[in-house]
C-alpha cells in the first residue's frame, strides 16, 4: 500500500480519473451506480483533501474508492441523493477507513448520516461492515461477491456497484 503521511488525497479527481479509465460519460456513470449525475459531479468536484491524520493509516486511492462506495451506496438506499451527498460528505469529513469509522460511537455516526432514511440501523450497519473488514479483511474490501453480501448492510446489488466500480469486475446491479 501506499503511506500517505506526507501526502494528501483527494478523492474527487480520483473519481473522475475512474470514471474515464471505465470509458463513461459521467451520465452513464451515474446510472451505474444508482445515482443522480448532480450527485455524481458533486463528489467528482470534492476538492477538499484527505490528510493522513485523517485517515489514521497507510492507503491507496484503490481502497479510498472501494470504501467510498460501499459506504455510500449502504447509506443511499431508500434517500435522496442529495441527502446521501450532504450525508456521505459529513461522515467522510469524520472517518473514511473502517479503522477510523470503528473509532467513532454510533450516536456520533448516526447524527453525521441523518437525515438518511433508516439513519439508526445504517450507522449500526456501517459499524458492523467496519468491524467484519477489519476482522476478517485486515480493513479491505474485498474484490468477491461472497464476501462483500456477507457484510453487514451489502446485499447482491451494491456488491455488484463495489466489484465494478472499485475492481472493475462486471457485474449487473439489479433493483
């Protein structure tokens, strides 16, 4: 993995370079991953850095993106896209790695998300995936179907989002 610790990321050109690796319009993208392209250019414009004090270890842009939307897509289940922007980006300004999300009480994450539809079992949620990828994935996600529906929170649909936008592994993200 790549240290960070003298080193900033961000995420938004991250997004667009993944966007263009995979030949999409930002349109496409956006009904790839099940959300509005507003939202979609809006994460692609986040011009503000993830610091490693921030992300409390050593990253790659790879993982950021996995984390990035396995997170979102749980909290965008059943919400607006607008709310799981505003939602996503309040929670990532507190944790954006499984380590750093275990670190935070559910209360706290819980009034980062609302206002999220099922904003109480979500946080619950987020802190269960956190704890089975550190346990079991030493904090990855991981690049199979099994193993991502077998998280808390992911069923097959953002399984298939995470495999193919985070691995590039087809996938048909099914309503």
């Amino acid at each position: 993995m790549a240290d960070v610790t003298d080193r900033k990321l961000y995420l938004g050109p991250k997004l667009r370079v993944l966007r263009r690796e995979l030949g999409l319009n930002q349109t496409r993208m956006a009904e790839e991953l099940g959300v509005s392209p507003s939202y979609l250019n809006h994460l692609e414009r986040n011009q503000r850095p993830l610091s490693a004090a921030l992300l409390g270890e050593s990253v790659t842009p790879a993982m950021l993106v996995a984390v990035v939307v396995i997170i979102a897509c749980v909290l965008s289940l059943r919400t607006k896209d607008k709310t799981t922007a505003e939602a996503s980006g309040r929670l990532f300004k507190l944790a954006c790695t499984p380590r750093t999300l275990l670190k935070l009480p559910v209360t706290t994450i819980e009034k980062a998300i609302f206002p999220v539809g099922f904003y109480r079992n979500k946080a619950k949620s987020l802190l269960g995936m956190a704890q089975a990828l550190v346990n079991r994935h030493d904090g990855q996600v991981p690049p199979a179907m099994d193993a991502l529906t077998s998280l808390p929170g992911v069923g097959r649909k953002t399984a298939n989002v995470v495999l193919g936008h985070a691995f590039k592994i087809p996938g048909l993200p099914v309503d």
